[in-house]
C-alpha cells in the first residue's frame, strides 16, 4: 500500500457532513453488514451535534488526502466534566498509516485542553483495529451490551479514558 501524505482540519466545509455519514453507510455497510438504519443513526447524531456545536465543549477533526476526506473524529462535550469521542473512522483504503492514532490524540489533547476529566465513547466489537488505538491511547473497556440493531446482532463497548 503506498503511503499517501494526507492532512488534518478542524474547520467544516459545505457538504463534510454529508459525506463523512456517507463513508459511515457505505463502509459499515460493505463490512459488516449493518443495514441504512446505521446510516440514520450517524446522519441524526452529526445533524445534532452540528446544531447544537460549542466550539468550548465540542470538536471535530478531518483527515483528507488530496482534499478528499479519509477519517474523522468528533468531541461532543457532555457535561462540564465529560465527553464523548463519535464518528471516530479511517476509509480501509488509508488505514495503517497512522490516521486512526492521530486523529484520536488530537481528539484527547482537545479535551485535556478543555480540563474534561473522563472521555468516553461506545463502539462495536467488530471494530478491532479501532479497538487497539483506544487501548494504546489508554482508554479501558468498562461495560458491553448485546443487542440486535442496524439489521444485525451488535456487541457494543464502551470504554473510558480518565485524564
């Protein structure tokens, strides 16, 4: 796989949120079979965070190559003392350069920044490699949940972070 130099913003342009829910529901789709209710869900979630966004509380970051977004990751402050990482993604055509570890870094930098306390975030259990950054970074799994949701049977995770 050839290495592309690829580089990161924080600012949004018309159409970023449109598109990083697109690579959610394309990708999530191809991988592991969850249905456009997925799709809804991360639509529905960016619309909210976009509509209520406090750039004291809240950030997200944009990994592009050549202008074309591969990765993201959001801060969605929850409270005055905790907040939640969201559509934490690297396109599988960029991952292992690195893109995952370093959006999340700046994503706990901003929150260290903040003075947030704990940082959390919920993931699936098939997302393996996601998982290996949040534990390299520090965050620990601290609850799990089986249910059936996006049109198939769903492990989710949540692990937390204290700063």
């Amino acid at each position: 796989m050839e290495h592309l130099k690829w580089t990161l913003r924080h600012s949004l342009r018309h159409g970023d949120i449109g598109y990083v829910t697109y690579l959610h529901g394309t990708v999530y789709a191809r991988e592991y079979g969850y249905d456009i209710a997925f799709e809804a869900y991360v639509a529905s979630g960016l619309a909210e965070f976009i509509q209520s966004f406090n750039p004291q509380r809240d950030c997200i970051w944009l990994a592009e190559v050549k202008h074309h977004i591969v990765g993201s990751v959001a801060i969605v402050g929850r409270s005055r003392l905790k907040a939640q990482v969201r559509w934490f993604f690297v396109h599988p055509e960029y991952r292992g350069q690195n893109i995952g570890k370093s959006l999340l870094k700046e994503a706990v930098r901003f929150c260290k920044q903040r003075k947030y306390k704990t940082v959390f975030l919920w993931t699936t259990s098939e997302l393996e490699a996601a998982r290996h950054v949040y534990m390299d970074i520090g965050f620990r799994k601290t609850d799990e949940k089986k249910h059936r949701i996006w049109g198939t049977a769903v492990k989710e995770e949540r692990y937390v972070l204290r700063l």
